[in-house]
C-alpha cells in the first residue's frame, strides 16, 4: 500500500503544470516590480516584532505538551484570532479579491465554500477532538484503535497535505515578493524558509500562535479599512457600489449572477472546501491549544466570525477594485498572451487589492498593505512545519517507533530536527516549482483532507463499528483516488499530458475519492472479524463518554 501510495504521490508531483483548479492561489507569471522601500521597511518591523516573540516564547516552551500545544493555556478568543491567522492566507486575500475582480458573484460563492466548513467543525468535531486528543489528530484517530498502523496513516496523510500547501505557500511567496517588493524570488522563498524554522524550532507553538495572532489582526485591520473607504467612496451604499461596478465591467450585469459551471464539478469543490476544512491537520493541531473543550468550542465560533467577516470584506474589495481601479490610467497594461493582447492590471489581476490599498491609502498604506499579505504567507506555513513536525516526532517516532516509550527531550529533538528538514525541503521545493502553476495543489490539499483524514476521523468519534482495518484501508484508498482522480481529469491529463479528452471528467474528485473512504472504511471494518476488531468496538462506549464529558482529559501546563 506504501508503495502505491508513493507512486501516486509522485505522479501528481511529476505532473503540476497544470492549469489552476482552485482561485485561492497565486499562480500564472508574474512581473517583477520596481523596489518598494515602504513595504520593505514595515515587514521588516513585521519580522522584527515576531522574533522577539520567538525569543519570549522560547524561555517557557519547556517540555512537549508546549512546544506542541502552548502547554495548553491559550484562551478561546486568543485561538479564534490564531485559527482564522493560520486559515487566511495571502492567496485568500488576494486570490478572492482578484476573482471577485474579474467575474464577480463567482468570488462570492467561492469563499463561503472556505466558510462552511467552520460550523461542521463547531458542532461534530471541536469539543470531542479536545476531549480525546493531546497533541495531534492521530491521537484522536487510534484512541482505540492500533497505534502504530492508525498513526502511521494519519501521518502520511498530514505530511502529503503539508507537503502540497507548502508548495502553494512557497511559490506564492515567491511570486508575492517580486510583485510586492521588487526583489528576487528566491530571496522570498529562502526568507520565509528560514524564519518559518525560527519560529517553530525556537518558539514552539506559543510563538506560533502569537505569529498568527498579530498577522490576524493587521490583515483584518487593513482589509476594513479599505472595505471603509471603499463604501466611504458611494456614501455607504453596496447598492451605489454594485451598479458602478456594472457599468465600467466588460462583463456589465452579468458579473451580478453565477457563472455556467458544471454542477457536479462545483458539489465536489464545495465537499472538499466543506470536510477538507475538518481534516486539514494544522487547523486540528490548534484545538489541543486551549484548556478545555468549553474554549475549543469558543475558538471555533470566534474564528468563524472573523473569516465571515474577511471573506465579506474581500468581496467588497474586488467590488472596490473594479469600481476604482479597472480603467485607471497608469493601473492597467497591456500584454501579449497565446499570440493575442490582453489588458490587465499592472502585475496581473492578483494586484487587484494592492492597488485599491494604493488608491484608497496612498503610498504608506500600500506598503502597510503589501507586507500584511507577506507576512500572511509566515503565519500559515509556520502553522503547517509545526504540524508536519508533530506527526514525525510524536505520532510516528514516540508513538510508532519507540511504541509510547520516547522520553519527552527526545522527541523534542526529533520535532526540531524535523522542523530544520522541513525548512530545507519547503526551500528546495519552493525553488524547483518557481516556473510551475500550482494553484491546483490547495484544491487538492483540501481534497486529501476530505478523502483521508476526515473520514477516518469522523468514524473514530461516532460509530461503534469502526476498526484499525477499516480506518487505514479506507483511509489509504480515500488518499491514492483523490491524487489518481486529480492525475486523470482535465486538470493534469488534458492540459498537460496534452491527452484529447480525460480518463475522469471532473477537475475536483473529492465528491467520488471521499465516498470511496467512507465506503471501504466502512466495508473492511464489516469484514473484520477478528478478536482485536471486537475489542476495538467494545472500547467505543468508554471513548463516547469520554468524548461528551472530557472526563480524563489532559488540562493545561502551569507555567
């Protein structure tokens, strides 16, 4: 299964050329802009103000439980900040806004498929994934399971999703930083290597956290206040804004109704963005973060407020951007794509909302806006080296390894090992895949986490029958159909391959390779009739009370 697994994995790596399945990336060429000193300087601040935090985080991150969860002690609110600073990214904030840009009510749907996932969160997982787990969602997935085939699945699926985003993370800082600052990709790709290592190898998840929190903050801060000034421009009035924009859009009324897409296609994205939210391990990794479950449940309804809030301003942004900035002079250029001249916004359309922070703010706030969505891009794979982390150094080697025997210094040193190797890689990758569009490989993160993580998870926590058998079978075949379905469908075997027409129809295969898992998962749990299959059932009664009462649970440290 290993094997396969493998092969799978690096047929999608082999083939990433491909053209863009999910809008949340910043793909396509880029030009290289003059040197912007401004956005310089206040990242610079930005970085600055995080490694001091390193610094403070590094003197009371101690033992394991807070390097991996803060010792636990993070208020609700403080996780709520840090989960929607690890969700929204650069490609979010760009990405949507330069959909909204070009096809309007299209951005809209878009974004609330990235939002519904926070209520399936909310009331199926948050508070029992608190109660059951300590570190990681292994945890969770084999409390009564076997540890070491259940952990080793749950690990592979974390790094396989770890590995994608990263990719995306990195080749999107790269591309942001030429765009942004006019300096080189591969200073982008090295720096934020580097000080994602610092923060996570030093400072654990409590810097982290504090990496998150502040990216949060400025992000929601900078993106209201354009919003602000945006409806300040029409006296407060979307309807004023949405008629203005109609009228200067080549697509006129036309951006104000949904666009003609195939409608098991947008089910199947709108299934992964939904369940993939609920398996994406380094949002799991936060809700063991705070004390109790009390608090994971308030994480999970603070953070939904503030990405509802996010996803609300980045369509009044794109809104803004066609209304202020589309047809401005010294805003658009001219450039010849497949042999045809194409107009478009200087340093392509994902500069939609920079040069709206330009014309609303002038040249500080577009600096100010620039290196937020840089500094964006540091919270978010700071959240996912420290996850991948995890799943080396406390599912595979102290759980599987050593069978629950590792002493916590050594598995601390395995952790910071892994977060240097991790680094590494993420640089090396992000270098490899400069001239590559990736932007279908968030899609198919999110595919991954709905096909392989979240059924298993689901099952562990709600039904008696589930077995160690059916959980990593399942889980496995849930993992290798959603990258062969992706390898075979228009995304990769058309438009790269060159292929005339596609072994599976569909560009996003989470609606078919997540009922696949849900399937076999169920099946080869059926069939087990062995005497550790009736032991794992009989345990299920203990976890459900454990899970509804958190009797049991681990507490947070004292510092």
């Amino acid at each position: 299964m290993n094997k396969w697994l493998k092969h799978a994995a690096f047929a999608a790596l082999a083939t990433l050329p491909a053209v863009a399945m999910a809008a949340g990336a910043i793909d396509g060429d880029v030009k290289k802009q003059a040197t912007n000193w401004t956005a310089i300087i206040m990242f610079l601040v930005f970085v600055g103000a995080t490694l001091f935090i390193t610094y403070w985080a590094a003197r009371r991150t101690q033992s394991a439980s807070d390097f991996y969860t803060g010792g636990g002690g993070i208020t609700g609110f403080q996780n709520g900040l840090a989960i929607a600073g690890d969700y929204m990214s650069a490609a979010s904030f760009l990405g949507i806004s330069a959909m909204v840009f070009e096809k309007g009510y299209d951005g809209l749907i878009y974004s609330m498929g990235f939002l519904v996932g926070w209520p399936i969160i909310l009331f199926l997982v948050a508070e029992r994934l608190r109660n059951l787990g300590k570190f990681t969602f292994a945890d969770v997935a084999s409390y009564r399971l076997q540890q070491g085939p259940v952990r080793t699945f749950a690990a592979t699926g974390t790094l396989v999703v770890v590995a994608l985003y990263l990719i995306a993370q990195m080749v999107g800082a790269g591309k942001l930083i030429q765009l942004l600052f006019g300096l080189d990709y591969s200073v982008a790709v090295v720096l934020v290597g580097v000080l994602m290592v610092m923060y996570v190898m030093f400072g654990g998840m409590l810097a982290t956290t504090w990496v998150q929190i502040i990216k949060a903050v400025i992000l929601l801060s900078g993106a209201s206040f354009m919003a602000f000034m945006v409806l300040a421009s029409v006296g407060f009035s979307p309807e004023v804004m949405f008629q203005k924009a109609t009228e200067i859009h080549a697509k006129g009324i036309a951006i104000m109704s949904p666009g003609k897409a195939d409608p098991i296609d947008s089910i199947s994205l709108g299934i992964a963005l939904m369940f993939g939210t609920a398996g994406l391990p380094h949002i799991l990794m936060r809700f063991f973060t705070v004390s109790n479950a009390k608090e994971a449940r308030k994480s999970v309804f603070f953070a939904t407020g503030f990405i509802g809030y996010f996803y609300i301003l980045t369509f009044v942004i794109g809104f803004g951007a066609i209304m202020l900035v589309l047809n401005q002079p010294g805003l658009m250029e001219t450039i010849t794509k497949n042999g045809k001249e194409v107009t478009q916004l200087v340093g392509g359309n994902n500069m939609a909302a920079i040069h709206l922070a330009h014309v609303v703010g002038g040249n500080v706030f577009y600096g100010f806006i620039s290196a937020v969505a840089f500094a964006t891009i540091l919270a978010v794979v700071a959240g996912l080296a420290l996850s991948g982390a995890s799943a080396v150094s406390h599912d595979l080697y102290a759980s599987v390894i050593k069978k629950g025997k590792a002493d916590e210094k050594s598995e601390m040193r395995v952790s910071k090992i892994t977060t240097l190797c991790l680094g590494v890689l993420a640089i090396v990758l992000g270098l490899v895949f400069e001239k590559q569009n990736i932007a279908f490989m968030v899609g198919l993160a999110f595919s991954i986490a709905a096909s392989a993580n979240f059924p298993v998870l689901f099952l562990s926590m709600f039904w008696k029958g589930l077995t160690t058998r059916g959980a990593v079978i399942g889980g496995f075949i849930g993992l290798i159909s959603a990258v062969g379905l992706i390898v075979v469908g228009p995304t990769v075997w058309v438009d790269v391959m060159k292929h005339e027409a596609a072994i599976f129809p569909y560009k996003n295969p989470a609606l078919f390779s997540m009922t696949l898992a849900f399937f076999f998962t169920w099946l080869f749990s059926v069939l087990d009739t062995s005497k550790a299959a009736a032991e794992e059932k009989e345990k299920f009664d203990a976890q459900f009370v454990r899970s509804m009462t958190g009797i049991g649970a681990s507490g947070a440290s004292k510092h």
